[in-house]
C-alpha cells in the first residue's frame, strides 16, 4: 500500500498527482517570466534609446502574458529573442487594446494566497490588468518604487479591506498613496471588504 503526500500532508493519489502537475507547470512558468526579464533587460528600445518596463502576468493556470511600456519596436524586437510569435507581446502604446483598465491590487501578505491572487487571476482572465506584487517585483527590486511605478499606471487602485490587512502599516501606505493618486484625478479608488475567500 502506498501513502501519498504534498507538501508535508497526507494526500490522495488522484491530489498527490494534480499537486506534481502544477509544481512542473509553476517550474516552467517560473523559468519562462526569468527567461522575459532577461531578454528584456538586453534590449534597448529603438525609440527611446532606454531599457523598458516589460510586465510577465500569468494567466489561468498555464499561460503568460507579456506586457510592455516600450514602443512598439521594443515588442517586436523581444518576440524575436524569445522566439515566439508577433503579437505575443503586446506594447502598452501601441494603441491595440485601448481602456483595458489597469487594476492596482493593494492586500496583506496573510491574504495572499487565500483572496488576492484568486482575485488577480480572474482579472487578468477577464481581460483587465493588475498589478499584483508577485508578478511585478523581483528580488533586489526597490518596494517603493515599485508600488510608485504601479500605482503611476493604474486607472483603478482596488484594496482588499480584511481582519489582516486592517492596520498593516504596508497596507496603510499602499491606501495613502492610491488616495493621492486619486485626488490626482489619476485612478478610481475601490475598497473591497473580504470576509470570506474568493471561490
């Protein structure tokens, strides 16, 4: 008789097998969005003569999307080091996709797994951007930056309002700076009161 565990825990073959699968497919991802980064950080945009912003975002469970503040040219240049297809990589001004919202998703570290990244995920499967602190900053990234970096580009900044976040002195910061950004004229601010996971 065989005994299945993931993750420190007694599983069913049947969940032992669907954890395996999606620790392989994480893997991949992984090496995929380092993959991204690296031939980004390679290349200078032609219109601008600067490094660019390039957004690795996955969807659903298997796939990536690849976003990028470069021009047009810059797109093109890193589908061609990557080795996929044109339109792959999609310019965030190459007017192609205009007012897909760009979501800022504020939430405590405690929520993470349980509530934002469900949430982020449907998001992005509905078409809408977000960003979304695992997606968007690496190791040595400044977190100032980043959160300023996202919060600049952000039509909507959403914060999850839950017993975990409620107090958080990062989160506290998070909601000062998407309330400036809206007096700003720049984004809509939206609280989201979770009390419960999202299914």
């Amino acid at each position: 008789m065989f005994e299945f565990r993931s993750g420190g825990s007694r599983v069913s073959q049947d969940q032992f097998f669907k954890n395996l699968k999606q620790q392989a497919i994480d893997s991949a991802l992984k090496h995929l969005e380092e993959k991204v980064y690296g031939a980004a950080s390679s290349i200078i945009d032609p219109e601008t003569g600067k490094h660019s912003d390039v957004f690795v975002r996955r969807k659903g469970n298997d796939g990536l999307v690849i976003r990028t503040k470069g021009s047009p040219a810059f797109a093109r240049e890193l589908e061609k080091r990557l080795g996929v297809d044109q339109g792959e990589v999609k310019s965030m001004h190459d007017g192609t996709e205009p007012g897909i919202p760009q979501v800022y998703l504020a939430h405590a570290s405690e929520d993470h797994e349980t509530l934002a990244r469900p949430l982020a995920e449907r998001m992005m499967a509905e078409g809408i951007e977000v960003w979304f602190d695992e997606w968007e900053i690496r190791s040595g990234d400044s977190l100032k930056r980043k959160m300023e970096e996202g919060l600049a580009g952000c039509t909507h900044f959403v914060v999850l309002l839950t017993p975990n976040s409620l107090g958080k002195p990062w989160v506290e910061t998070e909601i000062d700076a998407g309330f400036v950004r809206m007096v700003e004229g720049g984004c809509r601010f939206i609280g989201v009161r979770a009390d419960v996971s999202v299914d």
